[in-house]
C-alpha cells in the first residue's frame, strides 16, 4: 500500500483552505483532499539543478504566489476530462502566461529543489463514488498492469509502450483552483454542471508523459483498439464482431471508426485510408491550428500507416493486446453468472477479515492456490486458510476478466515526430486503470443486449459500407447474384 507523507497543518492554511473550498461553491470535484502544505513544511530554498528523479510521494504543488516565472513555476491549463479524471497541461510560467486564466503553481521536490516537469501533463482523479484514487491507481498500475508488457511469450518487451505514473502531492487549494478551470469550459456551461459529491479524497495526482501535438512540430492520434478478437459470447456464425455490432445498436459508426479486427489484422489497403481520414478530422477538430506544412501531411500518414500495418512496431504492440485479451477472458463475460460471483465474493470477504482489509490481487491468489492442500477422495481442495479451490477459480475468473476489460478499453497515443530532419514515431498505453468489478453486472447486460437485439446477425441498418471485418468476409464468399 502507498502511503501518503504526513504534512503537518497550520491553524492558518486549515481556514484559508476552508475559505476556498467554500468560495468554490458547486465547481465539480476533482479531488478534495486532507492535506495543505503549511508554511513550516514548504521546501526550502532550491539550488540552480532540477530534481529528475520521481519517486512515492517525493513531488509537492501549491499554489504560488502571483507573478512567479520561470522553474519552480508552472501554469496548470485545463487539456481534456474523462469520467474518472480531468488531465491538464503543465508550462514554465513566463510573464505572457499570466495574462492567460490557468493555476499558477509552485512544484519542488521534497529537498526544495525544481522539477522539470517539461513535457508532461497533470491527471487528478475525480470525487465520484467508484473512482480510485491516485494512490490506488498507480498501486494496481503496478502490480497489475505493468507485469503484462514486460515480457510476452516471444520475448517481447514491450514496457517501453507503457507511460510512467508519477505522484505527486496537491494541496487543497491547487484543487479548489483546478475544480474552478473546469467549471468555467465553455461545454460545461453549455450543458450545465456535472454533479459530483464534494468529499476528502486522497491528495496524490500522477504525472504522465505529454504525448499531445505540438503545432509545427509533432502529430498526435488516439486510438481505442478496443475488442481485437471477437467476443466469446458472440453467436456462432456472426456477421459483426463485438465492437462493431456494439457501433451499429448505437446508431452507426463515426466516420474514423476502424473495426478492431481490421486494425489488429494490420492490412495496408485498410490502414492507410482509414488514418488519412483520422489525421484529416483531427486536423479540422482543431480549428487547423495543428495543419502541418505542404506535403507533411502525407508523410505522416505514411509513417502511421508503416507502424500500424503487419511488421510495424504498433502491430507488434496491438498483436500482443488482442493475446492479452483473449487470455484473460477466454470464455465471455456471461460466464460469470451469480454463482461465480457469490464464491468470488465469499473468499474476498474471509480474505480481509484474516489479512487486515488488505486487498485480494492476482499475485496474492497464486500465493493462495500454491498452498492448497488436496483432501481425501474427490472432495475440493481447501487452503490452510479454509479458502476452497472453487472459490479460488471463480475470483480468479472474475479478476481475469476485469484484466480483459481493462485492455478492451485501453487507449493507445501515437505521435509522429515532423520537426526534425528525420521524422518518428512514438507510442504510449493509456487508460489502463484496472476496472472494477463492480461493472460485471454492466458488462453483462450490454452482451446479453447485442445477442437478443440482433446485433450480432447484422441487425439495423447494413449496407455496403459496413467496415467489420467478418461483414467483409461474409460478402467475399457469398454468390454474386446475392
């Protein structure tokens, strides 16, 4: 377990930040935390080298005083919101910043020293029900997480595609600050706030590396790969994989959909088309600020294309996913009926009790299984813990499968390099929180909808332009005259 460093509280910062959180009126909550950086804690006058290394707990943010520029200082700027989190850019104050509505912040590292934090944004988690903490995140990240891209059956590694989660210590009223950025963009006031519980969370953010575009000098794609093998609750014979079938009940896919199967598939008469639409769209999203010079733009979809088509670096990458994926849920969701759940249930609460609360894990059920003891006869195994091997096989079930969903809702950063004499590309996993299992009953549901709905068998509107995979290879082997 991560543990949070204890910051003494001065009487006065307890009420400035008691002020603030209440001047804050119905901002949406971020993270309300339990911790001001006092005046007696701040750290100490810096030296003129920057602290580089991240470690637990070793960076702290609070708010500066107006006016800062340069190192310690940095502008905090609202970049996107999710519906766990809300991420922000992070820029070395200058005195043309301070004209521009952000947070300014002072960050410094426990010696007082400044860190660089160039080129890396700032993800805070929001105060809703089922959202975890940063301390949870980066604590499941890595021990859940990480162990899958270090080393695959091929003698792949592929870490290098994983992001580093840094901590880092915000004080209340940096969040009060932020929670006021993001209730004043404009979309928000457009369809009203967003109403979160305002409560005492934990205090620690994550630094991730920025792997947005840079006008004029790099461009940055995201794609949610989604379901790179088709469901294995899917009915036999179907003409939609899951992710498509999902698209049609919904409506329809957007014009830069590409069915998973074609892009773990990695074919470049596919590829190429689809990311020219992309780079285009994301282009115009942008208002054009992010329009490269003549003729890079096709350089750059060609570069994509290289990387994601078969033998590119990207399709290793998603190869490995689909395995992933399939391995950790080689038997649908709907396998996890109410019985699998009530062993799950039983052993995680009898785990507690006898371990402190501390939480059931995957590694921790190996532990488990190793130490079980087979009884006389055919009876089931038990542990010395009393814990029986069903139990065992339905939690590690249920916990494969929110290993499967996790990567099934994984997002994947691209970035192409332009600005330089030779252009790269470089890529990074995002969005891998571990999912809860409080989703199963969600994730059942949404299944047993796309079966009975038809979805599957091509129901709805299924036209020429269909863009799964199996629609194409159904059509490919069906008489012309059909």
């Amino acid at each position: 377990m991560i543990e949070d460093p204890v910051v003494p509280q001065t009487p006065e910062n307890e009420k400035g930040a008691t002020a603030a959180i209440q001047d804050a009126g119905d901002a949406p909550s971020l993270a309300i935390v339990n911790l001001d950086i006092g005046s007696d804690t701040s750290p100490g006058m810096y030296g003129d080298m920057y602290s580089n290394k991240f470690s637990d707990s070793a960076i702290y943010c609070h708010m500066a005083p107006a006016g800062g520029t340069g190192p310690p200082y940095y502008w905090l700027y609202f970049l996107a919101e999710g519906a766990a989190n809300v991420v922000f850019s992070i820029h070395p104050a200058t005195a043309v910043d301070a004209r521009t509505p952000g947070t300014l912040v002072l960050i410094q590292d426990a010696g007082g020293r400044p860190v660089d934090l160039r080129g890396h944004v700032l993800r805070v988690s929001k105060d809703n029900k089922n959202t975890r903490s940063g301390a949870e995140i980066k604590r499941d990240y890595e021990i859940l997480i990480r162990p899958l891209f270090e080393d695959d059956d091929d003698g792949y590694d592929f870490a290098s595609h994983l992001p580093e989660l840094d901590p880092i210590q915000l004080d209340s009223l940096v969040i009060v600050d932020l929670n006021r950025q993001v209730s004043k963009q404009i979309y928000r006031q457009q369809i009203g706030t967003i109403p979160t519980n305002m409560g005492r969370m934990n205090n620690m953010a994550l630094l991730m590396a920025d792997m947005s575009s840079v006008p004029q000098e790099a461009f940055s794609i995201e794609i949610k790969p989604k379901w790179l093998s088709q469901s294995p609750n899917a009915i036999p014979n179907a003409l939609r994989c899951r992710t498509c079938a999902l698209q049609a009940s919904k409506g329809g896919a957007p014009s830069d959909y590409i069915c998973p199967l074609q892009l773990g598939l990695g074919a470049r008469k596919i590829i190429e088309p689809w990311l020219k639409r992309k780079v285009r769209k994301t282009i115009e999203i942008e208002e054009f600020a992010l329009e490269p010079p003549p003729g890079v733009e096709q350089k750059i979809v060609e570069h994509l294309t290289t990387y994601l088509a078969a033998g590119g670096e990207g399709h290793e990458l998603l190869k490995h996913l689909r395995h992933l994926q399939t391995k950790h849920d080689p038997k649908g969701v709907l396998s996890c009926d109410e019985a699998t759940v009530r062993r799950a249930d039983r052993l995680t609460k009898r785990y507690q009790e006898q371990h402190d609360h501390d939480e059931l894990t995957s590694p921790r059920i190996s532990d488990l299984r190793s130490t079980l003891r087979t009884t006389e006869g055919n009876q089931p195994g038990k542990s010395d813990d009393d814990f029986t091997d069903q139990e065992i096989d339905a939690f590690t079930k249920i916990h494969n499968l929110q290993h499967a969903m996790t990567l099934r809702d994984c997002s994947l950063f691209i970035k192409v390099n332009y600005n330089s004499g030779d252009i790269t590309v470089e890529s990074k996993l995002g969005d891998l929180d571990f999912k809860s299992k409080a989703k199963l009953e969600d994730w059942r549901e949404k299944e047993e909808d796309l079966i009975s709905g038809g979805w599957y068998k091509g129901f709805g509107t299924f036209q020429k332009s269909e863009p799964c995979l199996l629609t194409a290879s159904w059509r490919a082997n069906i008489p012309w005259y059909w």
